[in-house]
C-alpha cells in the first residue's frame, strides 16, 4: 500500500526496537539513499462495502500461507519468517472481514501450528466454504545485502515491488472460470485502493500474466510442482502475494493497521463481487 499520510503504525506487531526504513541511525549503512520515497498510489480512500443483502454470510477459508512442515517460506528484509507474516496478516484480515457482516472466516492455522496442505483444503469442505484464499509474500529483484538493524544482515531490493494473484486453470471450465473471475476481481480491487501491481519480469515460465487484468498471473509450473492449494479445491481458489517482502518499503507498509485495513476491504469488495450469488443464498 503507498501511503504517505494518514497511515498509522501497528504497534502491537512492530518489530521490536526496528527502526523504520530510512532511520538517520541507519541510512547511511543501507545501500539504498532514500527507502521512504514512496511508489505510485498514494492517498486513496479506503474501499467501502454496502450492508449485505445476501441470507447468510460468505464463507471464506483465510489461509495464512506457509506454516507447514519444513516449509516457513521467505524471510523478509527485516528478519521476518514469511509463515509468521502470513499468519499475523490473516489474524488482522479475519478480523476486518467478520466485522463488515457479510463474511463468516476460518484460518487455516493457529500460532505454533504446523499445517498440512491437504488439511487446509479439508477444512475448507467442511466448513462449505465459498472460496479459499491464501496470503503469501513474495522475494524478488536484484537483492543487495543490507543491514536494517544493528547486528541484522539481511537482503534487500527496490526494482520489483508490487502483489500478484495466482491461479489455476485446470481442472473444469467452470471452476476455472470462476477462479479467474476472483484473482482478476481482488486485483482489480487492490488496484483501485492504491495497491501496486507486479509486473511479472520474473516469473516467466513459472507463472503467465492475464492480459485483460494487471496483476492476475495463472499457475504455469511443470506439472509436477504445480501448486497444490490452487489446482485441487472444488471451490475458487487463489494465492494473494500480498507484496515483496525484500522491498524495505514494502515490508514495512504492510506492518501498517492503515495497509492491513485498506487490503482486507479490497479482498472484501471483491469476494462479494465474485463469488456465485446463488451460493450465498440457497445452501445452509
């Protein structure tokens, strides 16, 4: 989220004594000149939701990505494991969800949980749900060693910010087409609240951009690796890489209540948008 103003930090979940990006203390140890310069899309509003209309509310399985067994994901260029990130995240998007009214939300783990893949996508059947979300951050660009704190030594890269949204296409045409729908419906959304879409410079071969929506990517893995979570639902799926986690900017931002809020309304926005109605109103 590129905020310059109105953005408060999220003291709860501050890394203990972080300096933010840019700290006179520690600027001139870092490679970059300026980490605070901020990026396309500042000073949007946030997205609104109208009250729900439908019978019941949308059922939605968060998953806080990662948190596996041998598998944490990335670490940030603050020392942050990509699994706790998620988790954290999910808490916080949860939360916003259920408080528009229109959403009723699992997370797929708990804090100390190590989570199976196949028992997140359980818990989504079994709780009905009408579409399973992953959360993820993202490592990318030309990484330079950095250290953002006293005793720190980490990586970091400003030329590849932004999200994506992954998808599937396998599988039945309907169900493809309804993935599609809601990976191109939350880029659309977190465009329009100021969110930076990725470009794709490096996932060639790995996953091929959607033409008609920016910031949509669908899964072009080799067979093999393709990734679980998005090719084995019955339900619309998606994987959201919320940012790049090697971008000081970036990660910081997303440390904000402000970006937190702004994201889980535009994920708000856009599951009332594509998801069936006929499914919000006519099961139990």
């Amino acid at each position: 989220m590129w905020c310059t103003s109105g953005c408060g930090s999220r003291e709860a979940s501050t890394r203990e004594g972080a300096a933010a990006p840019g700290d006179a203390a520690h600027a001139r140890e870092a490679p970059f000149p300026d980490l605070t310069t901020p990026d396309p899309g500042a000073d949007v509003e946030l997205p609104e939701l109208a009250p729900r209309t439908v019978l019941r509310p949308i059922r939605l399985l968060l998953d806080a990505g990662h948190g596996a067994l041998d598998n944490a994901g990335n670490t940030s260029t603050y020392g942050v494991e990509e699994q706790e990130f998620t988790l954290d995240l999910a808490q916080d998007v949860r939360a916003e969800l259920e408080a528009t009214g229109w959403f009723e939300v699992r997370t797929s783990r708990a804090a100390g949980e190590l989570t199976a893949y196949a028992a997140r996508i359980d818990a989504a059947r079994a709780m009905g749900a009408d579409a399973f979300v992953s959360l993820h951050s993202d490592v990318r660009g030309a990484a330079r060693s950095w250290s953002p704190l006293p005793g720190l030594e980490t990586r970091a890269a400003l030329d590849a910010p932004g999200f994506s949204v992954l998808f599937s296409d396998e599988g039945e045409a309907g169900l493809v087409a309804r993935r599609r729908t809601l990976a191109a419906a939350i880029a659309d959304s977190m465009r329009g609240a100021g969110f930076f879409p990725y470009g794709g410079a490096e996932y060639e071969g790995l996953y091929a951009a959607d033409a008609a929506c920016a910031g949509s990517f669908v899964d072009r893995h080799e067979d093999r690796k393709r990734i679980f979570v998005l090719r084995r639902t019955s339900i619309p799926s998606v994987i959201v890489e919320t940012h790049n986690a090697l971008d000081p900017r970036e990660a910081a931002r997303w440390d904000e209540s402000f970006t937190r809020r702004a994201f889980a309304l535009s994920l708000a926005r856009a599951l009332v948008a594509a998801v069936d109605s006929r499914a919000t109103t006519s099961r139990d």
